[in-house]
C-alpha cells in the first residue's frame, strides 16, 4: 500500500518533454500535408514540416536558424501560406519569429525575405497570410508597433505583400483596431475580412465585410466594402469562401456559435442550427472548426457537453450527421486546396494530440488517416486517467462544468480509508476552456495519486454565450466560486480529501489561483504559472489586444478602478497566507515579470512558505523542455513538502522560503 501522492509512475519527468513536439495549423494542397510543429528540444522553435500524400516520414521545409511564428496580437497564430503549381510544386511563404518578417521558401532551398527590415525589433509584424489567386501578392494582417511608446501606439491594418518582394508592403484596410480572416473568393474577384474595435474582444463582438477586390501588377484595392454580418454585441468567426463562392462564417446570434451562409439581403441563413459550439475565442489568428469541401459537403467539429464532435452536413440537409471519429478533442480543421479532404488536430482522452486527415466515405460517414503524433511514445491504456465530464452545482443555483480525473495506477494502491489529494486545475483565458484530449502534464499527477478537476467555470467557452457572459463584471468571483465549490462537490462524494485541496492554474488560471490563496483558506497550497496579481497595473502596462480585456471582466478602466483593486490579491497582500509556488518568464509580455515579483514580496513579507522560479528566454507559456521538466519537478516536490509526502520520484529540491513555517496555517475543511 502506497499513500496517494507517492506513487511511482510511468509518466516520468523526462517523458513530459522528449520526443514531444506541438501541433499546429495543418494545411494540404493535392500533393502534401503541411503544419508546425513547436519543439521543446530546440528551444521551442516552431519547425513548418511537410508530409507527401502517401508519405510515411515529413520532411522539414524550413532550415536551422528559422521558426514559423507571428506575435501579433503577441499571441500569434496562422503564420503560413502555400502556392501551388502543378509544374513547379510548392512555394511557402511563413512569418520567421526572430525578426517577424515575411519570407518565401520552397521546401529544401533557402528563405527569401519579402518584407523590410523593422526600424526596432518585431516592430513590423505579420500573420495570417492569404495568396491572392494569381500568385503575384499577399494579403496579411500587420501590426506596427512604434517604440519605445507604449501598447496604445501599436497600429493594426491589412497590407498587400509583393511575392517576389520587388515592393514594400502596401495598405489595403485600416481604420479599425483590429483585422483578421481575410478570405478571398475562388473567383479572386471578392475578399472578406473581420473587425472589430475596442473594449471588444473579438468574442464580444466583431464584423464580417465583403468587397470587390481589384489586383494589378502594382498592388491590391477594394471597392464598396458592404457589412455582411456582425456588431458589438454579435461575434462573427471564420468566414471562409465555399468552392462555388458562397460565403460562409460562424455567428453567436443565437446564443450558439453556429454556421451561416451569406445571403444578398438579410442577416444569413443558419445552415445546421443547434445548442453547440462551432467556435471558438479567437486568441490566436486562424481558427478553424469547419471545412467547406468540393462536393457541396461541409466537414465540421463541434462542442457539446465539455466533449468535441465531428459531423458531415451533406447538401440538402438541415442539420449535420454526427460521425464516429474516435476522438473527442478537434481543432482547426482545415480544408485542402482542392476540397478533397480536410485536415486537423485531434486526440482523446487515450490518444494524443495528432495531425488527421478526414476523407467523407459512404454510405455517410468519414475515414480518419492518423498523419503524425504529437509522442510516439504513449504509456499503457491502464496508466491513463479518463476525463469525467463532471456538472456540479454552484452560487446561486447555478450550474458549472469540469472535467474530473481520478487517481489512476495499475501497480498502486492507497490505504483503505484514505482520499487523494485533489489538484483543481484552472484554465487561462479566461475566456478559454478545459479540452478532454490525452495531457501527460495532467496524467503525471493522476499516476502519481492525485486526483484532479480541470474546471470550465462560468464564462468559459463550449457552453454558449451566455454561459460566457456569466464571467462579465465578474473575473475573481464567479472563477473563484466556481472552483471552491468543485472542490467541495468532490469532497461531499468522497473523491478527495478535503484537508489536501490543492490549485493550480496558468495565466488568468493563475490570477484564480492567486484569488483563491488570498481571499479564501480552502487549499493547502497553490501554484501560479505567470498569473496576475495586481490588475491595476496590467490594466496600465498590457499590450494593446488585451488593453480593455479587462473592461468587460472588471468595468471600464479607469472608472472603476476601485473594482480593479479590490479584485487585485496585491491589494490584499495581508490576508496571503496560502503556500505558493510562482512560475514566470522574464520574456512575458502579456503578463510581465513585475506581477509575479508583487506576489513574492508579499508572500516573503507575511512569512509564508514559498518558492520563486523565474526563466530567461520564457515568454507567455514555456516551450524550453528544461523549463517545462523543472517547472513540473518543482511543483511536485513543493506539494510534497507542504502535505508532507515523499515523492516516489528523485527531485532536484526547490529552495523554499519560510520552509520551517510549512504547517503554521492548516486549510479549513470546505
């Protein structure tokens, strides 16, 4: 018998970061499949590869010394576009992250850059590419950003990139604060984007334009821009140009993210309505849920009861035709340029993450060709914990989501008569959300003996708007609550310990976290990953996509500023008592290091046990796989010290501050 919290574990240290890379916006044109894969062992390098249709092994198709990715918006996203040329081949044309230039390549030669050097560091960004129909240009979302002033002088516009580079990038849409999904229709002759403006965020509300687009050998304009659909409080997604031009985008209207087609006049007409989500926030440019394919077919994914689904909504049909794929996690799925087939990245809760390609078959139903594994080195099926998808009640009769994994080990068992340990896990966002797909970074707990609740609180998303929009005016309360009372859920049933409550969190998790060690006495300890903990000064120092995130989750800035601070655990630096330890890049600039030193200063002030670990070259999540494998170490050995566990695993000790107070403030039983 082995307590829970101590025991050994095949999901070892090593195992969270060798021989793992992230997936990431698959594309097909008829004779390859390509996407991104990040690379912890490279330093995080985001490495655009290609796999021949048929083909067993990818193939790199930028050197050493380039890494495809855009930091616009600072969360990047879409970075790559792709010609074809039936004689020629491929030519790829990528945003490169050191520099944030655009630069064209064809597989196995050397980049060629497009656009001009910035006047100061990434100060010219690029993503989200679009190749107009003749080849001769690109369309892309660009962000200047003019230092050394702060976040409100950075511009966003749309720019026509030359192909061969010959010119400048030159301006084709302004005046909003943002843009993204420009789409251009098979004819070459339309183009539609998205805009919106703030204190929007782009799941608040944004607008679906279309135009008459005119190219020449000098550049590109649009005549009689016409709004298709959208408003501040409608949020519009993912318009895309099916093979006949009609086009099509995803609306909230109904509550529910849901698939339109455009009509001359009107509003559009809802193609397959339901209480389902096919969107999702656009943090990162280039989302996709659906994939318009050439036999009138639409391929699409969507979530329902915290799980993901996949369907054909055929021609003629009023609603989509769910399919057995296997997976219950799907993102970005992606049509291939000739609409034969679409890609995407799926897993489940046994399978990881993996770039798929998804052929409809008949009669009515899809096969799935498994492309490249995110690990090909998957413990057994026995180690793993399944996600539960767990609905329990909270504050004011209202209901919240999560996912709950048990404590899961074939070679262990506990005491008869104990509980584990539960971790509750909070997401970033915090307009985000829990996803059911196979993560060795919550399965290294649940082999160990720690059960854990991945909780989609109100305002996640996967629930509906309004369901989002419970989080509005409302960051640090119904977050907070919604996480005490899954805990209490699980201990009222007997599926943890309520003296052994731990919380962890990353980003806006973090903030939670920091809420939850503050102005609650429920977990015995906590961890924050990057998390806030003085909203005031991210209000004043955030970078411009996210300046007024915070309106819409606190009150307008500076009007209720008063929100902000009592909101703030910084403001309340005396009431810190919990046990923390604090991860953070010192590259972050979402959220700055400053935040996390505000915390250790209180926390070494009060006297409370705590561990700082900060890392050079980290940026807004980590993707070194020594940092990754550190942050894990030290983070179990920190929980084992506090609970008064010994790890089963060898752990390199974390320098704990105020160690000796370790048990001075036992947590009250929820």
């Amino acid at each position: 018998m082995l307590r829970y919290g101590t025991w050994t574990s095949p999901v070892t240290l090593d195992r969270l970061v060798e021989g793992v890379v992230g997936l990431s916006f698959p594309l097909a044109t008829p004779r390859h499949v390509y996407w991104t894969e990040a690379r912890p062992s490279e330093g995080g390098r985001q490495v655009l590869v290609r796999l021949p249709v048929g083909g067993r092994e990818p193939e790199d198709v930028i050197p050493p010394g380039f890494s495809a990715r855009t930091t616009v918006h600072e969360y990047g996203g879409l970075c790559v576009a792709l010609g074809h040329d039936p004689a020629r081949g491929d030519t790829v044309y990528f945003t490169n992250h050191a520099d944030q230039r655009v630069y064209r390549v064809t597989p196995g030669g050397v980049p060629v850059p497009l656009t001009p050097e910035a006047p100061a560091p990434r100060a010219l960004r690029f993503a989200a590419p679009v190749l107009t129909r003749d080849g001769r240009h690109l369309l892309a979302v660009r962000e200047r950003h003019f230092h050394p002033d702060p976040a409100s002088a950075v511009v966003n516009d749309v720019v026509v990139v030359a192909a061969d580079g010959a010119r400048e990038p030159t301006p084709l849409l302004s005046g909003h604060d943002f843009y993204s999904s420009v789409a251009i229709a098979p004819d070459g002759r339309r183009v539609c984007w998205l805009s919106w403006d703030h204190p929007n965020m782009p799941w608040d509300g944004t607008e679906l334009w279309e135009a008459e687009l005119e190219i020449d050998a000098d550049g590109a304009c649009v005549h009689e821009p016409r709004l298709v659909a959208g408003g501040p409080s409608e949020s519009v997604t993912q318009p895309k140009y099916a093979p006949d031009g009609t086009l099509h985008y995803v609306s909230d209207r109904s509550g529910w993210w849901n698939l339109y087609a455009a009509v001359p006049e009107g509003a559009g007409r809802a193609l397959a309505p339901m209480e389902a989500e096919l969107g999702v926030p656009d943090f990162v440019l280039g989302s996709s849920s659906y994939a318009l394919l050439a036999s009138g077919s639409v391929l699409a994914t969507w979530r329902q009861g915290g799980l993901d689904h996949v369907g054909v909504l055929r021609p003629g049909s009023d609603a989509f035709s769910a399919a057995d794929c296997g997976f219950t996690y799907v993102s970005q799925l992606t049509a291939a340029q000739d609409g034969s087939c679409a890609v995407a990245v799926a897993g489940s809760a046994s399978s990881p993450p993996s770039v798929i390609c998804i052929r409809l078959s008949e009669p009515g139903g899809i096969a799935v060709e498994v492309l490249r594994r995110s690990r090909a080195d998957v413990v057994h099926a026995s180690y793993l914990s399944a996600p539960e998808p767990l609905d329990f009640p909270t504050e004011g009769g209202e209901v919240a989501h999560a996912l709950y994994y048990a404590p899961t080990n074939p070679d262990c068992a506990a005491p008869e008569g104990e509980l584990p340990p539960l971790i509750v896990s909070v997401h970033g966002g915090p307009t985000s959300a829990a996803v059911p797909v196979l993560d060795y970074s919550i399965q290294f707990w649940t082999s160990r003996g720690f059960a854990l609740v991945d909780v989609n609180y109100r305002g996640s998303t996967g629930y509906g708007r309004a369901y989002r929009e419970r989080l509005r005016g409302q960051w640090g309360v119904v977050d907070l609550a919604d996480c005490v009372h899954a805990a209490r859920h699980l201990v009222g049933e007997g599926r943890a310990d309520g003296h052994r409550l731990l919380v962890h969190g990353r980003s806006a998790g973090g903030y939670t976290v920091l809420c939850a060690a503050t102005f609650t006495d429920v977990f015995a300890a906590g961890a924050s990953y990057y998390g806030v903990a003085d909203a005031v000064v991210l209000a004043e120092e955030t970078h411009k996509f996210e300046s007024h995130y915070m309106d819409g989750l606190f009150g307008p800035w500076p009007e209720t500023a008063e929100v902000y601070r009592e909101r703030s655990p910084a403001s309340h630096a005396e009431l810190l008592q919990t046990p923390l330890i604090v991860f953070q890049g010192l590259d972050d600039e979402v959220v700055p290091p400053a935040q996390a030193e505000i915390l250790v200063a209180a926390l070494r002030e009060n006297g409370v046990p705590h561990a700082y670990l900060a890392y050079e070259g980290e940026q807004h999540g980590f993707r070194m796989a020594e940092h990754i494998r550190r942050a894990a170490e030290a983070e179990l050995y920190f929980y084992g010290r506090v609970l008064g566990l010994v790890p089963a695993d060898e752990l390199q000790p974390v320098e704990i501050v105020h160690e000796d107070r370790i048990g001075a403030r036992p947590p009250s039983r929820p």
